[in-house]
C-alpha cells in the first residue's frame, strides 16, 4: 500500500428534501482513502454507506463539502457557501435594529445638537462597520461558491485537456523527428487516434462501481457483451475487435468464458451477474472501484468466491477499493481500515487489526457483538451490546468532534468522552502487558 492519498472527501453532505424537512443522509463525513488499499465502510442499513459512495461518483450532486481524486477536485457543494451568506445577512439585519434603537434610546429627549451629532455619527460608524462585515463575507463565500461550480461543472474538461496535452508531448516531437514519410504517416494516424480518445476522457471514468443488486443493475434487454462493451464505446473506442477482444479477456478476468457473451443478464446465477458488473467495472481499467454491497444479495459460498476474486483484481490491476458492506467479519477479512458509520457521520475510524482490537465507540461495540460465529458454546454466551445514543452520550455542554485518540485511531466524541477512551485504551494496553 503506497501513502499517496487517491481520493479525499472533505466535509461532505447530502441532504434530501422531504417536502418542509430536511434528511440529512451524509452530513460532515471526512475520510481519505491511499492508493492501493481497501477502505472499509460500515455501518447499519440507512446510515448513509451507500449515498457516501454515490455522491463520491457523482450519481447525486453533493450538498456541500469536496471530494478530490488524484489532486483534483470532481465534487464541490455549496450550501454551506449560501448558509454563511444567509447567517450574515441576518447578523447585520440584526446589528442594524440593535444600534438603531439604542440611538433612539440615547437621543430621547436631547435636544442639544452636538450629543445628536455624535450619537448619529457612533450610529453610522457602527452600521458601516456591520456593513463591511457583510460584503467581506459575502464576497469570500460568493467566490468559493464560483470556485465550487467551475470545478464541478469543468472537472471532466480539464482532465480531457491534461490527457489531451500528454498525448501531444509523447507524439509531436517523434512526427516532427521522423523523416521517413510511411513511417511519418502511421505516426500521424495514431496521434489522431490517441487524440480523440484523450479529449473523450473523463476524470470519472477512473472511478467505477459495483452495485448491490446485480440484476437490477444489468439492463435485461442488453447482451452481456453490449452491457460491459458500453463503456469503452461510450469513451469513443470505434474499433470493433479491439472492443471483442477487451471484452473477452475481461470474462476471463472475472471466471468467466467469452461463450457467455452473447447471452442475457436473466441466463446466468446471481453471482454470475455479480461477476458481469465487476467485469463492466474493470474494462475501462479504473484506479478506483466502489463496491457497494457486491455480496449481500449472494449465497455464503458465493459471497467467498467475489470477495477472492475483487481480492485478485487488486493484485493484478493495482485496484484502490471503498468496500461498503454491514457484515463486519467480511469487511475484516478485506480491509485494510475501516470507518464506522452511523446516522449520516462517521463514528470511529481504524485499521482493521485495531478496530477489532480495540473497539471504543459504543455503537462499534454493538456491531462487533452482533458478529456470529460458528460456534455454539460461544454463541450461548454471547452478549448483544444495545446502543441508545441519547443513554451513551451527553452532548448539551460540548458537541462531539473527530479526535485521534492513538496514531491512526479516531473517535466523534467531546473531551469528557476522550478522557474516558483514552482511560479505557490504557487499561487494555496494562491489561494486555
């Protein structure tokens, strides 16, 4: 695992309108997944998994926050933008009433010109003060909002124009060297090639997903060969036997034969069809892949075979992997970290070994006691964790906040709580020694 950060979410949101209510799905989520490694993303059916991995590939537009992949920024909300605009507007409405009627106060019943002067003058000072205030605020967040869509909107631009740019550089200086004129020519007819492919790049095409339902994410009226060949003809790829060949040799990538081509989503078993959207995934050779799911809706000894076959693709194609699942056991086999989600906000955040190790966060402690094992003197014993948030945690004086409680260790929770973790982590390492 290489330490160069891939993709950054940075205080994401998405918020859903449900008539007058607002549904907060994803609020201040922030993580970073590294190159080459498998972030896991748990947590309980609604808690906001699989609208994170949406909203990262661009399937919603994000309510506020940044995520940037590879450096570059490919989703940018701006609520919190409008929000910090709206707030001051109000806090000079405010400013303004307030300095009015203590002018009225102060002035009652003087006659005298010179206290008026001067209590109009501290008056106007105070309101221009207000005032320049506002238009500070309102011209910062004004051009982070203008920031914020540019990049949103011209992220796939600007990656067409980087490819386009290489593609110069590598061919450019070989034509203008050449002076063989068939050679010259061939030349010639590739750079074209390579241009146009380069200028129909998408920045998104490097991310790719996997979805839960594998046959509700298969188009039935599609072969298998026009269900997994649609990316690359959608990226301008023309040649029709290099799109058979690619498509064939992605089947065998996955387990599958290139026989398996020309049938039917509804011809093949669920972790087939699993095994189909994987290979839809990986033709366009991403660097990312969001799993969301790949192996809730399969049978047990399935579930095995897709998580050793997602395991081979990583080693093979160098695949970085946001791993969203519920079952914990599973995501522990898989994972190198793992951010525990809860209501829309990530609760506690590890490596695998220590998460396990060293569960802190109470509704950590109650997904771990929910794992099932294989053995019934075990399960006669085990204990089920309830979590009640409103019993676990006291947030009227201060609210929680992302803190690393160890290296590479974070918990959402206040200072009285991180004084308790902390206890409790040192209790276990004297317990341990």
């Amino acid at each position: 695992m290489e330490n160069k950060v891939l993709l950054k979410v940075e205080h994401l949101e998405q918020y859903f309108k449900l008539g007058k209510r607002t549904l907060k799905a994803v609020d201040d989520v922030n993580f970073e997944i590294y190159k080459g490694e498998v972030f896991g993303l748990v947590g309980e059916s609604g808690c906001g998994k699989t609208t994170t991995g949406r909203s990262i590939i661009r399937l919603y537009d994000i309510t506020g926050g940044s995520v940037y992949f590879d450096g570059k920024r490919i989703c940018a909300g701006i609520r919190p933008y409008k929000y910090a605009i709206s707030q001051a507007k109000k806090k000079h409405k405010a400013n303004v009433k307030e300095y009015t009627e203590q002018y009225k106060k102060e002035t009652e019943n003087i006659s005298d010109q010179a206290i008026l002067d001067a209590a109009k003058k501290k008056l106007d000072e105070a309101t221009n003060k207000s005032l320049e205030e506002l238009v500070s605020v309102v011209s910062e967040n004004t051009k982070l909002i203008q920031s914020a869509r540019y990049d949103h909107k011209n992220c796939n631009k600007e990656f067409a124009k980087f490819e386009a740019e290489i593609v110069d550089k590598k061919y450019l200086p070989e034509i203008e060297k050449e002076t063989d004129e068939e050679k010259k020519a061939a030349l010639m007819a590739e750079y074209k090639k390579e241009l146009r492919l380069a200028k129909k790049s998408r920045i998104m095409n490097k991310i790719q997903m996997i979805f839960q339902d594998p046959i509700a994410s298969l188009d039935p009226r599609m072969t298998v060969h026009d269900i997994i060949a649609e990316g690359l003809i959608i990226r301008g790829v023309r040649d029709k036997k290099l799109i058979q060949e690619e498509v064939f040799r992605v089947l065998r990538l996955v387990g599958l034969v290139p026989e398996h081509a020309s049938r039917y989503p509804h011809e093949f078993s669920g972790g087939q069809r699993q095994r189909i959207g994987i290979a839809r995934a990986v033709i366009l050779n991403p660097e990312l892949i969001i799993a969301d799911e790949p192996i809730s809706a399969l049978d047990v000894s399935i579930q095995a075979q897709v998580i050793n076959l997602l395991n081979e693709l990583r080693d093979k194609m160098g695949l970085t992997i946001l791993f969203i699942a519920h079952d914990l056991s599973v995501v522990k086999y898989f994972s190198d970290r793992i951010a525990v989600m809860y209501f829309g906000k990530i609760v506690e955040l590890a490596t695998s070994d220590e998460l396990f190790a060293h569960p802190l966060h109470p509704y950590t402690k109650s997904l771990l006691s929910a794992i099932p094992l294989p053995d019934p003197h075990y399960e006669k014993k085990r204990v089920r964790i309830a979590y009640n948030p409103l019993a676990s945690h006291d947030y009227t004086v201060e609210g929680p906040q992302m803190r690393e409680i160890r290296p590479n260790h974070f918990i959402y929770c206040n200072s009285a709580e991180f004084e308790q973790y902390q206890n409790e982590i040192a209790a276990l390492d004297k317990k341990k020694k």
